[in-house]
C-alpha cells in the first residue's frame, strides 16, 4: 500500500470522525466543518501527489474548505430569504 494511499485513507477516516462526534451543531457550522474537512483530505492529497508536504496541503485546505463551506451556508441562506 502506497504512502498516497494511507495519507487519503487516514484523512477521510479522520475526516469523518470528525463529523460524525457534532450532531448538534447548526447548519452553518455543518457546513463550514464539511468544507474543512473536505479540503483538508483534499489538500493532503494533492500535496502528496504534486510532492509537496501533505500536511502544508491538509492545512491550506482546511482554510480554503471551510471558507467555501461558510460561503455556501450564506448563499443558501440569501436563496431562502
């Protein structure tokens, strides 16, 4: 099994873990923490693959995902009003 393979693997399980343990949490706090956990599998990945650091990737990312998981939430929100 490659490192790439482990690094994604150990990334979504944490990822969903992560998800998982917040059941109580409103609908934009979803989902800015869907966006950062999506971005920081994401990140990692694509740091892996492009030979850059993983963790460098996971952390950008986890940055970018949950700007655009707060991003969606207020546009969902302006669709609704």
């Amino acid at each position: 099994m490659s490192a790439l393979t482990r690094l994604g693997g150990a990334a979504l399980i944490v990822s969903l873990v992560s998800l998982a343990a917040c059941s109580d949490l409103n609908t934009t706090e979803e989902r800015t923490l869907s966006g950062a956990g999506l971005g920081a599998a994401g990140g990692a990945v694509i740091g892996a693959v492009t030979g850059g650091n993983p963790l460098v990737g996971a952390a950008i990312g986890t940055a970018a995902g949950a700007a655009g998981g707060y991003l969606l939430d207020q546009s969902k929100k302006d669709e609704v009003q």
